[in-house]
C-alpha cells in the first residue's frame, strides 16, 4: 500500500521536476548553448538528488518552491558533472542516459560550457530575485550547501582524487574518502537541502546528516556493482568503464559477495538514523533508500 | 594629488586581495587539486573587477568584509572562465599572465576540474557560515548578481557567441551584444556587487549600473586594441591571437582609429554616469575607468 502511494509521490515528483527544469533552463540562450543545456539535463537521469530534496522537505514540512528550486539546482550540478566527466580529456564516453553525450552531439567546446553555465543556472535558481516565496536567509543557506558539496571539498575533490588515482591500487579507506566526496557529499547535500527548507532539532539534522552519508556511499556501492552486473543498455550508459578505464571500484577492493553486503550494512545504517530522527513522517525518504539499494540501473 | 592617493589605494586594495585568495583558495585539496586552483588566481592579473568592486563598496560606504568577499568571488570566476577559455577545445591557448596556462601546468583534465571547483568556490565564499557579519540577505543578493553575470546570458553565453563566430563576419551589432554578455557582464556586476554591500537610491543603483555597462564595453574594446599594439611580453599572454583565431574584434569591425575613438567615448559615458549619479565620493570609480581605458597591458 505504502510502496504504491510511494510510486505515485515518485512519479509526480519526476513529472514536477522535469516541468520546472524545462521552464528555469533556456531554450533561447545565444549560440545553441541553451540547446547543450538542456539536452544535457532533461529527459532522463534517475533524479535521485531531487527526490531526496524533495522528500526530506516533506519529512520537515518545509517551503515546497524552495525546495523545488533546490531539487533542480541540484541536479544541474549533477548534470553538469556528468558532461564534464564525459569529456575526452576525463572518462572520454560517448553514451549517457541512453544517448550520445553532449560533447559527441554539440563538439567539446559547447560541451564545457554548458557545463559551466549549468553550475552558474543552479545558482541562478537558488535565488530568484523575489524573495516573498524563498526568503533571502533560506536562499543563502542553499546556496552555501550546494557550493560546499560541488566544490573542492566535495564533488570535484573527489573527482581529482579519482583522476589521480587510475591505475592505482586503493585501500578501502582512500576509496571511501574519494566517493565521499565524488558522490555522496551531493546526495547528502541533496538530504539537508531539502532539510533547510523547514524547521528541523539539531539531532533532527544530524540524524539526516547520517541518513545521506550512508545513504551516498551505499548509492556509490551499488553503482560498482551495476558497472560489473548489468549491460550498458540497461545502465543507460557504458557497462563495464571502471574496469577498461583501470579504476579502483568497491567490487575490486571487496570482491562483489562483499560490495553486496557492505550495501545492505549502508542500507541499515540510513534507515537506523532515520529512525533516531523522530520526524513525524519519513516514509519517502526510507523507501528512498531501499530504492537506492535495489535498482538495476 | 589625487592620483597619488588613487595609486597608493589601488596597491593596498590588490594587497588584501591577494591576502584574501591566499587564505579562501585551498593548498591542502586533495590530489593537487588546490595547488592548481591557486595556481590558476593568485599572483597574476590587473584585478579590474575586485578593484571595481571595492571602489563601488567606498562609493556607497559599503560593509567592508561583504565586498572583499565579493571581490574574491568575481576574480575566482574570472580566473576559472580563464582557465577554460584557454584549454585546447576552446582558444587552445599556452600563456597567461606570463606564465604557461593551467592545462599546460597540470593537464587538462585537472584544468577543467580546477575550473569547476573555482566557480563553486566563489560561491563558498560569498556564502560564509556566520552571518554576522555578512547579513543573509546580503549573502543572496550577491550570489544572484554573480550567478546571472557568468551564466547563459552573461559571461557563458557570450563565450558561445565567440564560439559560434570564429571565421565569421559579424557586424557592430552582433559584435557588442557578444561583449556585452561576455567581458560586460561581469565587470558590471562587479560595480553592482560592490554598490549593493552598502545602501543606494533607485537613481544610483541605475547611474551605477550604466557606468558599470559603459566601462564593460570600453575595457573590451582596448583589450581589442592592445591584441594588435602590444607584444606578449607586455601583455602577458599571447598577442595577436584574435587575428590568428581569425576572430571578430572591435579592430577588424571599426579599423583602428575609430576603435580608439569609441573607447574615448564609452569612458566619457562612463565618466558622465558617475557624475549623474550623485554619489558624494566616486573619485575611485572615476579613476579606474581611466586605468581601464589607458592601460598597456
């Protein structure tokens, strides 16, 4: 019964997302590069970061335009990551959510400024000039997690780490801290976002804190193991890149069996600090995590 | 007199800005992350805009702390579009500042990821935890005008512009509009930056505003003028390069003379902005359009 109502919620949520990203990425910006963008970020991905903003907003009752805003922010610096990372000069792909990435379609120079200009359209979005249905306080407050999470100490750190690390044999430790911050700084950024938009007790917000920390690195666990179990047309992207490109994964530190577990633990850890949370309803958000943990793509 | 104190102001102000990015850009980012992002900003380049944005703050008696974050925010997007602009797909470019640019330095790949991590920093540093003394409001204010100026209608979009001309007869028209959004946008943000940290009329903020639009456009058109004048050396990075990109400027579209006549006349409008803004000390402003339009470098 839940998990119905809970396939409902997910699909009007998508539906509203993919609705306020058309109308906030432009179609009419100079030189195709509008056309880059928004090739780039709609009509397709999983949006779990807007789902998981819009889910702990829910779990707060909070400000539902802020939250949106800070749903599709978030997902233009995912989006932007993506198109970067699939440049030649990093992972050099050419498939993406099912189609060719946005270099190979609009030419390497567009590609990095569409990316550019989606880290700046994030922003942009954060802090619509009238502040009556974003208050100036909540818009700043979302602005500084998200470029927190984005930045040298998250999201791109993390990618260094990772570019500096092909062909290299990893501890678990040093994996760990990289897809901390590659992946999970913004999944967790995703999960306080959307806290931010209401009222939360400070063991409120580190129990959602916890909640996206195990939440992210299970995400990333997972995505390891659909790189080596599942076809690219399934994933939607290239199968199998982590090991042509020589890179340290969970499966090849752990071995698969035990990538498997360590989900399932991660899984545990999110749905446990959830429940230490005490909000009134944080149905969404656990069975966010179970989806996380039990997709195949 | 005046210009004595003007030039003793300016070389306290590039000092503390210096300072300033020396403390806000990381050395400590993992796997070399940081030393190219500082690599990238410190010790290098006119700092028109945080000057800009310091004169704007004393123009209106602005909040000190607000501005110098400011300041360090814009040069940090200036400094990434750099860092981007000058990578293979795009200028294909190997000096800046006098020295080999990033890419050449560290590799593309960290060059970009530099990049990225920059344009998140500036908005970090506009966003710091403690509001006291930085006001939340203002925190917001300062991230729209920053995110608008480098994204798709501004400073990005006018690079896709550039993109899309290469080879390309364009027009006077075409050729502003191009500038406007690409070198305009954020130096005029910039003076807006600066004014809102303090307390302006409708009036001011818009006379402000048109100095800001006319000092863009005039910084453009002698940087045009000095890509034919000067040498490297002067310059400080690779002279010429429009011509041998085969790309449109204000030299190829109006020839020389009148190239240098209209940047006489865009200071004039700035200069009589400024005077029609009523502001009680805009002696800093004034001064540095005059730096702007004539410099040699």
């Amino acid at each position: 019964m839940k998990r119905d109502e809970f396939d409902q919620w997910v699909r009007a949520e998508l539906d509203a997302v993919e609705s306020a990203l058309d109308a906030w990425v432009p179609s009419d910006s100079p030189a195709g590069l509008g056309l880059a963008m928004r090739y780039g970020v709609l009509d397709g991905g999983k949006r779990v970061r807007p789902l998981l903003v819009l889910a702990a907003c829910e779990s707060v009752d909070g400000n539902r335009e802020a939250a949106m805003r800070a749903a599709c922010a978030v997902e233009l610096i995912h989006a932007y990551s993506l198109i970067h990372d699939d440049m030649p000069c990093m992972d050099n792909d050419i498939l993406r959510r099912g189609k060719p990435t946005v270099h190979v379609q609009f030419g390497e120079a567009q590609a990095m400024l569409a990316g550019d200009a989606m880290q700046a359209l994030a922003f942009e979005v954060l802090t619509p000039p009238d502040s009556a249905t974003v208050p100036a306080a909540l818009q700043a407050r979302l602005c500084s997690l998200l470029a927190r999470s984005a930045g040298h100490a998250g999201m791109a750190g993390g990618q260094a780490i990772d570019l500096a690390s092909i062909g290299k044999p990893l501890d678990e430790h040093t994996l760990r801290d990289m897809h901390h911050r590659k992946t999970g700084a913004l999944l967790q950024a995703s999960v306080l976002m959307g806290a931010a938009t209401g009222t939360t007790t400070a063991a409120q917000w580190n129990a959602l804190s916890d909640y996206g920390d195990a939440l992210g690195l299970a995400f990333q666990v997972v995505d390891d193991i659909l790189d080596v179990t599942q076809a690219s047309e399934t994933l939607g992207k290239t199968a199998g890149k982590d090991q042509d490109n020589n890179k340290p994964t969970y499966v090849t530190v752990l071995g698969l069996d035990a990538a498997r577990r360590h989900a399932a633990e991660l899984r545990d850890k999110a749905q446990a600090s959830l429940a230490r949370s005490g909000l009134a309803d944080a149905t969404w958000l656990s069975l966010l995590a179970d989806k996380v943990v039990d997709r195949d793509n």
